[in-house]
C-alpha cells in the first residue's frame, strides 16, 4: 500500500525545502547544494523547488536570511534574559556576534557560497543596519549618547568585531579572548565619553 505524501501549504513546504537545504551543508557543504540536490533531499519533484527559489543564488539566500532569522531570534531571547546592566548585555552581544560563526558553520559555508552575488552585498548591509539597529536599542538604557551617535558607535564597534573575527579564522586568539575583547569594547562604546555629540 503506497500513501501518497501529505500536501502542504506553500509556507510549510518552503520551510520543509529550507529544513532540507539546511541538512545538505550540514553533512555535505555548501557546493552540495543544488535546486536538484534539494528536490532530491526533499522528496519532491524538481519543479516544486524551482518554483520556490527560481535559481541556486535564491534558494542560497534564502537559506542565508533563514540563519540569520533564527540567529537574530535566538540573540533576542538572550537579550531579554540578561540581567539588566550594560556589562551583561555587552557579553550577550558579543557572545551572539561570535556563535554565529562557530556555533553556526552553515551560516559561513553558505556566506561563502554566495560571495560574487551582487544581491549578498544588499542584504550583508541590510543585516548589519539591524544587528546595529538591535544593539543600539538593548544598550540605550545604559548609554548618555544620543540614538545616532550610539547607532554610529554600534557600526564601529561591528566594524571591530570583523577584525576580530578575522583574526579568530586566522587562529590568533580564542573564542573567549574575542568574546572578552568585543564586550570591552562594546562596553566601552556605549557611554557618553569625551567629545560625544
């Protein structure tokens, strides 16, 4: 007796393919995944995939906005779970900043996979606008900084933290030393110094 597969709306079933290109970086990598690879992974025909993404480039950003949904969720949680000084909240933004990419390998194999596509500098910015955009708002309770000048420290202080992540791909310091060095920084970023606006 054969049972025929169970029909889902189109949210669900774009979830369920994204679950699925999901599991293929994770046990083969990036370069693995393919519109054919995932109806395959899915089970389903290779229309329905096209159909969903149009192109390898779309369903990669769309697996790249997914990550960055669920990381972006996972810091909002924290966030409301820290105690309610600037330290704390410093070391949750760091911490979060740095599991994106040690916790989350999928989100750099796919990063990589899309470099070259003229849409990921769009959406790199656009994630970068709303990362600054939510440290800005957990730190305000604890800055003297006007909401733009505190918004202009938080893109230096992201600035920063490439550094740093470089040079933790690089092997130059550990997760903790970067962890430390970005809550420092973040810490220390967030006041009302000398010469602020």
């Amino acid at each position: 007796m054969t049972t025929s597969p169970t029909r889902l709306t189109k949210a669900a079933r774009r979830e369920q393919l994204l679950d699925a290109a999901l599991g293929i970086v994770r046990a083969q990598g990036a370069d693995a995944l393919t519109l054919v690879t995932l109806a395959e992974a899915a089970g389903v025909s290779r229309p329905i995939a096209y159909d969903h993404f149009g192109t390898r480039p779309g369903l990669l950003l769309a697996l790249y906005r997914r990550l960055d949904e669920r990381h972006r969720q996972a810091l909002d949680e924290a966030l409301k779970a820290a105690p309610a000084n600037a330290e704390a909240i410093a070391r949750v933004l760091s911490t979060a900043y740095f599991a994106c990419a040690t916790d989350v390998p999928e989100f750099t194999a796919v990063s990589a996979a899309l470099k070259g596509d003229p849409e990921v500098a769009s959406l790199q910015q656009e994630m970068l606008d709303a990362y600054a955009e939510v440290m800005g708002t957990a730190l305000a309770p604890y800055s003297g900084l006007a909401p733009e000048a505190l918004r202009l420290r938080c893109l230096g202080i992201l600035g920063a933290a490439e550094a740093i992540a470089t040079e933790l791909n690089r092997g130059r310091t550990t997760p903790e030393q970067a962890v430390g060095a970005l809550a420092d920084l973040i810490t220390a970023g967030a006041g009302s110094g000398p010469g602020c606006p």
